[in-house]
C-alpha cells in the first residue's frame, strides 16, 4: 500500500462531498477523510440510498474514502450504552460507505474496555478499524495506547496519530513512532503556532517537527491526511493554502529511502 495522502473535509465545512472531491483531487490526493457530523453532508443517520450514492460518486471519481472521522467518545464517563450505539452507527456506515476506517476520541477517565469489547465483532464482520485519536484526555500516543492495546488486535483496534496533539503533551515524534509500533494506523499531518498555542498555520510554517514525523514513517504505510481545523477556527484561510502545503510535504516523504 506505501503512503496514501488524503484531506479531512474539516477543513471544508459545510462543502458538499462533491465539490471536496474536486478540490482532494487537485492537489494529488487519493482520498477524503469524511467528518461525520451533524452539520455535514455526512451524518449519522443518512438514508441508505444517500450513503450509496455518496459511495458510487467518489467511486466514479476515483477517490477512496481514507477514514469516517466520528466523534464518538470511548471513554466519555457515564453509562456504556449510548457509546456503544454510536460506535456501532458509525461501523455501519462505513461499511456502507467503503470507508475502512472510523475515528473516535477517548473523552474522558470512563472504561473504554466494555465499549470497544462490545463492537470487535462488528468491527471484524463489517472489516473496519477503530481509530482512537491522540487527543483530549489521551493527548499522547502512549496514553491511546492504552485504550487499544488491552484488545491485542491492531488490525481493528489502532491509533490515529494526529501530529499536534503529543507534541504539544511533551511526547515527541520519535517517542508516539516507537510506542504505537504495529497499533498506529493513520497520521494527521497538521501544524501549530507552537506547544502554548494550537492555532492552526500550513504545514512547515509552525513549530510542530513534521520533518522528523515525515522521516519516521517513510517506512510506514497507510493513511495520511491534513486535517486543517476551519470548522472551529472560521478566520483560517481556505483549504487550498494548507492542502498545496501538506502535499509538498506528502511528497518528500511518499518514497522509501534508497
């Protein structure tokens, strides 16, 4: 498989599907990353007929869907149930959508053990991965590692390594590389002011160490998407600026060494 670059439609909030493949497709990627959310194009709860013709149009274009990012919480306390539902919800819908793999958020100090545990089977039957993000109360790879790792499964239960979130925790790229091993599967590449400021600049242009994350996964293969946050920062520039960023960078790294 080797390196594949995609885009989160994150950063194009509120474009329809169409016109983010469109723009994907410019600038050299090969997949999208689909935000699942109530105000997209893409939600839980689409009719089935929606779904498949999302599917037959990316198909038709030639594009893949890299990943569903959800926003479900595996360890969001309270009861197990409503996670459980949603996590199935968004199983489900990749399975219909082609996507082969769904990202989540750990959330909080909840158990993550019996909301994962319940979905293995439907994870395996619909041939979807769970991703759990480098994020929130789990910023750091060796924190989410310890939400998949119990299921010693990494072909269904991984990690998605988004560059910012354990950098900024004080866990550099070398270290979040090293832990995860065969459970990382999927790399956010974005950028930040720094470690005591998240705002988002294209890649290369802030304090996050991308070249040494490029370096480190040159002999990695999988997903690698952009993920530019304008849905929560609106005065970001367009996707365009970010995108031909990342690509460049995509491009120096795409490649094994020689």
């Amino acid at each position: 498989m080797g390196l594949r670059f995609a885009v989160s439609t994150l950063g194009m909030p509120g474009v329809p599907v169409r016109e983010a493949a469109r723009t994907a497709l410019a600038h050299g990627c090969e997949g999208l990353e689909l935000r699942v959310h109530p105000d997209e194009e893409v939600h839980l709860g689409l009719p089935g007929p929606a779904v498949d013709d999302l599917r037959s149009l990316l198909d038709d274009q030639g594009l893949a869907v890299a990943c569903l990012a959800g926003y479900a919480k595996v360890s969001r306390p309270g009861p197990d149930r409503p996670v459980i539902d949603e996590l199935r919800a968004l199983i489900e819908l990749a399975q219909r959508i082609g996507a082969p793999a769904v990202r989540v958020f750990p959330g909080g100090d909840g158990d993550a053990r019996p909301r994962i545990g319940a979905v293995l089977d439907d994870l395996r039957d619909a041939g979807v991965r769970l991703l759990v993000e480098t994020h929130d109360s789990h910023p750091t790879g060796a924190a989410a590692l310890d939400l998949v790792s119990p299921f010693g499964d990494p072909v269904r239960v991984a990690v998605l390594w988004d560059a910012v979130h354990p950098w900024r925790a004080g866990e550099e790229p070398a270290t979040t590389r090293a832990v995860l091993g065969p459970y990382l599967g999927y790399f956010q590449v974005k950028d930040a002011v720094g470690r005591d400021d998240p705002t988002p600049v294209p890649p290369g242009e802030g304090a996050v160490p991308l070249s040494e994350c490029g370096e480190l996964l040159r002999s990695w293969s999988g997903w690698i998407s952009l993920e530019w946050e304008k849905a929560w920062y609106p005065d970001l520039a367009a996707i365009e600026v970010p995108l031909r960023a990342a690509a460049a960078w995509f491009g120096r790294y795409a490649l094994p060494e020689h």
